[in-house]
C-alpha cells in the first residue's frame, strides 16, 4: 500500500497499533512515509491525544499489593525497606514507562520531520484571524473563546507536564475544569503576567497597551513576573488592570457582561475617548484608523452598539459623532465634517 493512499481509519489503526508496541517493520516505515506528508501530522497528533485518553495513566497492582500487605502483618520479622519499596515498585513502575512510551511516541514524530520541529510538536497553537471568534477544547477537556486577532499556546501531552500551562496574545474566556489530580491551570501573557487557576471562568486580555484579568467565578491568584509585588487573589466580580510595569488596579462592582461583550459581536463604550475606540478596531479588525486633530482624539462615546466588521463600526462612528470617513485599503481617517 502506497503511503498517500493511506486513509484516515487505516493510518489510525497503524498508529494506534504502533503506539500498543505491537507495528511490524513494514508498518513503522509506512507510518513513517506517511508522516513526511505535513498534512497528516495533524491526524497523528489526534490520534495519540485519543490513545492517551483512553489508556490510563496509571494502573495500579492491587490485587498483588493486597497480598503484599497481608504477608507484612503476618510476617514475624518482616523487612520494612524490602517490603514498602515492593508495595511502591508496581506503581512507580507504571508511572515511569507510561512516561517513558509518551516520551517515545513524541520522538517519534521529532525523527520523521526534523528537531527544529519540536515546538509544533510539543505544543498546538489556537488562532482567530481579524473579525473572527472562534471556540476551542482544549486536551484536558477545559474550553476557550478566542476573541479576534488572538493565539494561544497549550501543551499537546498532558501526561508529561505537571502543569496546564497556556500562553496567550489577545483576548480569550477560559472555562477551566477541575482535575482529579488538582492539577493548576497557568494562563501566562507577554507582559509576564501569570494567571493561576484550579477550576473557574475568567477573561484575560493581553495586548501592546496592557492586561487585564476578569473572573466570572472561581478563583484566581494573579502574579507578575515584572515585580516583587505579592500576588493577588481574586474573587467573583472582580476586575485587575495590569500595566506596562506589572502593577495591579483593582476594579470592583462593574458588569461583567460589558466585558465579554466581544463573544456577542458587540462594542461598549462608557465615556470612551475616540484615541481608544481607535485602538479596539485595530486590535479587532486589523484597520488603522488615523484621527485629523487632538479635538477628535478626545472626543468620548458611551453606549452598546453591535459590530460585526469593521465598516459596522465606521458607520456607528460616522452617524453618531457627525464625522467624515476617508477609507484608502486597510487605513481610514476620521475628520470633522466641513
């Protein structure tokens, strides 16, 4: 069988065969013809997250530990080193070459294309384009709503990390499970803020002006890399802006809706000058918008307006505040009307 005619549910019954240690040399070198083809890797990836999801992590001896345990009460003169190391052995055991077989699996996939590869490999990368929200599971089960022009990072084997660790640009809502194990869920930014979390829902906003973290319930303990300042802890409702120095503000009794109201295709604006209108279509949409004049730049907007592109915007913009819009491909211009 030729490796391009391989096809979706034959190259998982090969991977799923190679990952049971059980694939014959003519197999291997299938699989690993087929790997050179860059549009398949994203199938291997899948196919291991599902190989590790339903082969435990860990199985523990416990009818052997049982017996084990019964000769230690029986024993007149047991040996405790002996016998406690036995007890443990099983388990570490298992821990160890599960660990060792992911470790294997992942090198697997570093052989067929290449070391400068590794972090394609090792982690997977989520993205919107501008004007684009899109939602996303992640390998632990947890889910993500990127807000336009947004990237995160999370770590592909799970098993091989003691740590949920994400790294952000942009604007995303987390919605964290708990895991039996307790494992913390990290969100890192840019700006060395480290959001720490065990099972909750939150926006973080990270972009060139500053973050900005928002808990809808759980709790989170906020850290900035930046400083010495000790780290904060938040409860629901809550509201922390983080500037360039990584210094905390704290903002309580806001809606929080108004925060998430990106999700929804829609801008709010309380009092907002248009300097920073400007920036939000920007980071949203990928236009520039040029003001004539300082007395524009200053000039505030308040209310909810829905947006789904970026002419919706220069429209509201246009009608409401009486202004000119003079468009030329991705830069607009905003002037007093004459």
């Amino acid at each position: 069988m030729e490796p391009n005619q391989v096809g979706p549910d034959q190259a998982k019954t090969l991977l799923w065969t190679f990952f049971a240690g059980r694939a014959t040399p003519l197999q291997k070198q299938l699989l690993v013809d087929w790997l050179r083809e860059e549009k398949n890797q994203e199938l291997y990836y899948q196919a291991l997250h599902e190989w590790e999801k339903s082969h435990p992590q860990l199985i523990p001896d416990t009818i052997g530990d049982w017996h084990r345990l019964l000769d230690r009460l029986t024993n007149a003169s047991p040996a405790p080193t002996s016998s406690a190391e036995d007890i443990v052995r099983p388990l570490a055991s298992h821990r160890t070459g599960f660990r060792w077989w992911m470790a294997a699996a992942a090198a697997l996939l570093i052989g067929f294309t290449g070391w400068w590869k590794q972090d394609r490999l090792l982690y997977r990368t989520y993205a919107t384009a501008y004007g684009e929200i899109r939602r996303f599971e992640l390998p632990d089960g947890s889910h993500v709503t990127l807000n336009a022009n947004s990237t995160l990072r999370f770590p592909r084997f799970l098993a091989l990390q003691n740590t949920r660790e994400a790294r952000l640009q942009g604007e995303a809502e987390f919605s964290v499970i708990h895991t039996v194990d307790h494992r913390p869920f990290l969100v890192h930014t840019p700006d060395q803020l480290e959001v720490r979390v065990l099972g909750t829902e939150f926006i973080v906003y990270s972009r060139n002006r500053g973050s900005k973290v928002v808990l809808n319930r759980g709790k989170v303990t906020l850290r900035s890399l930046k400083t010495r300042q000790p780290a904060l802890t938040i409860r629901p409702g809550d509201v922390v802006l983080v500037d360039r120095r990584g210094s905390f503000r704290l903002r309580t009794g806001e809606p929080l809706a108004d925060h998430a109201a990106w999700k929804e295709q829609r801008f709010v604006f309380n009092r907002t000058p248009l300097v920073d209108i400007a920036r939000q279509i920007k980071e949203r949409f990928g236009l520039e918008v040029q003001l004539a004049d300082s007395a524009i730049a200053t000039r505030q907007l308040s209310g909810n307006y829905p947006a789904q592109n970026a002419d919706d915007v220069l429209t509201m913009l246009t009608q409401v505040l009486n202004l000119r819009a003079d468009r030329q491909g991705n830069v607009v211009r905003l002037s007093a009307m004459p």
